[in-house]
C-alpha cells in the first residue's frame, strides 16, 4: 500500500509493534568494522533484481531484499510475524523499526561485511529511521539508483504479466505501485543525490550495458571484489552490448515466476523485467525468484 496510507485504524497494533522493537532494534555491536552499505532503489520493473545478482557474483556482496525478510519473518510463526500478517491483511503499514531490525539481524547472521540492501529505504520515514537506528554502525556507501522511464518500465512488466502468474502484473496494479513510487522513494533518491550520494545508472538499456556501467561505477569509487580473483575474473563476464536472450524457456518457468522475454530490438524487451530477480547474465535461481515473487504483497508495506 502507499506509503502516504491512513494507519489511523493500525494504531494499536503499529504502536505495540513499533514499541516491541525499538528497543532493540538496534542490534549492530557498538565495536569493531563497520558493515559496508549500499542501498540499491529503482522503481518496479527497472531491472536492480538481475543488477543486485550481478554484483553478487562478481564482487561477492551480500545482497538483503527488505521484502523478502519481512515475507520470511510472517511466514516464521512470530509474534512479529504475525503482527506483520494481520498488517499486511488489513492493509496497514509495518513499522520501519521492524523491518530495520530484520535488516540488522541479517547483516549479523551472515557473518559478511558488505551489503546490498534492495528496496529499502521507501520513504523518508524509512530512512530517517534507520539513520537513528544505524547511527554510525555502518559504512554507508551510497545509492545506487536504476534510473528508467515509467513507459519503459510499465511495457517491462505487462509482458512479464503474460507469464508471471503474479498479482501484481497488471495495469491496475503497475499504476499504484508507479505512485507510490514517484511520490515516496524518488524524494529519498533525491535527497541522496543532492548530497553526492547517489550513483544513477540508465536502465533503459540491454542487460550487459547496464552491468557494464555498474562495475565502472564501482571501479570508478574503489570498491573491490570480495572473491577470490580467479572467480572474481570469472564471474558476470559478457559483452557490455550483450542483449536479454532467453536464458530459460518461458515454458519452464514454475508458477508466480518472471519468465524470460523473446529477444527485441526495443529497451522495454532488451533488459529485465523483474524488480526481485529474472533474466540477465547471470540469472538468480528459480527458487528464489519465486520467493521474490511471493514477496511482492510485503514490500508494498514498508
């Protein structure tokens, strides 16, 4: 739901959420290295998902999809997790403070030091929450921010809807998500670049231009591989010009999964089409492309 959304009647269950958790949310040491981060925002369709993948292989990140927590933490059998299934079913909004604290939890838990934390901060709130709760714990990096056009990304999704099975892939739907989009994350993105902290990347290009830009940016700003360098050399290693084939027939694509688009000459069919994982180099796996998928319904409440 939007994030500008009346919470008036998710008071009492926003207050006690909210609560429960400040107090711990903060769950980062106070000593030693500070976590590196990059928040990683692009609106739906403009194809971070594949990019976040990417990154992962060839420069060995750890890459935390806010959505996905929060769908893994309702599905856990939680207080929390259920406070975040009645939200989600009343269409109400999660407390930022939770889904920080999931955030933190998964940094820990991983035992990596650089991350790649997709589709958060949405909002203001989000992120005025999470500066208070991270303080100077982490090493923020930057933004890196998928910039594509609402036309480019719209034709993206509709064609993925062909196949998808997902709820969301429809017009209705791509327009609410669209607003919400403009109106909450683009300020946040904006905020960043005026201070110098965001990396702007045109999307509207084949997959492996796209990718190329990405790893110039990150050369550009120091930041090397975490892998071995032999595997580092090895991974996400295609063209710069190198288009979005098929990497798997739309026909093999299990139910709630982005299928992967015939080739075309036009930007909205040469790149990804998937704002949680599809079609690219290095494509994420059908499992977690369907988690990401299933996720779909808790990242519109962040």
């Amino acid at each position: 739901v939007p994030a500008s959304a009346d919470v008036t009647a998710a008071e009492p269950a926003a207050t006690a959420a909210s609560s429960a958790s400040s107090s711990e949310a903060s769950v980062l040491p106070a000593d030693g290295p500070k976590p590196q981060v990059i928040f990683v925002l692009g609106g739906p369709g403009s194809g971070k998902g594949t990019q976040c993948a990417n990154i992962v292989e060839r420069y060995g990140f750890e890459h935390l999809s806010a959505g996905d927590l929060l769908r893994a933490e309702k599905e856990s059998g939680s207080a929390n997790g259920q406070m975040i299934s009645d939200m989600i079913k009343n269409g109400q909004i999660v407390p930022s403070e939770v889904t920080i604290k999931l955030l933190h939890k998964a940094m820990l838990d991983s035992g990596k030091s650089h991350f790649l934390i997709d589709g958060f901060p949405r909002n203001h709130e989000n992120n005025d929450n999470w500066v208070k709760l991270s303080g100077d714990k982490i090493d923020f990096k930057f933004v890196l921010f998928f910039d594509c056009p609402e036309e480019v990304m719209e034709q993206r999704l509709l064609k993925r809807g062909e196949t998808s099975g997902r709820s969301d892939d429809n017009i209705e739907s791509i327009k609410k998500r669209f607003k919400t989009y403009t109106e909450s994350t683009m300020p946040v993105v904006d905020s960043y670049a005026a201070r110098g902290l965001a990396v702007k990347i045109d999307a509207t290009r084949p997959v492996g231009d796209v990718w190329a830009d990405v790893a110039r940016e990150f050369e550009a700003r120091g930041i090397e591989s975490l892998l071995p360098a032999a595997s580092a050399a090895a991974s996400v290693d295609v063209p710069a010009s190198a288009d979005v084939a098929a990497a798997e027939p739309a026909a093999s694509a299990p139910s709630g999964v982005a299928a992967t688009e015939e080739p075309a000459s036009d930007p909205a069919a040469s790149s990804n089409t998937d704002d949680a994982g599809s079609s690219g180099p290095r494509e994420p796996s059908a499992e977690k492309s369907a988690a990401s998928a299933e996720a779909s319904d808790v990242e519109e409440v962040q």
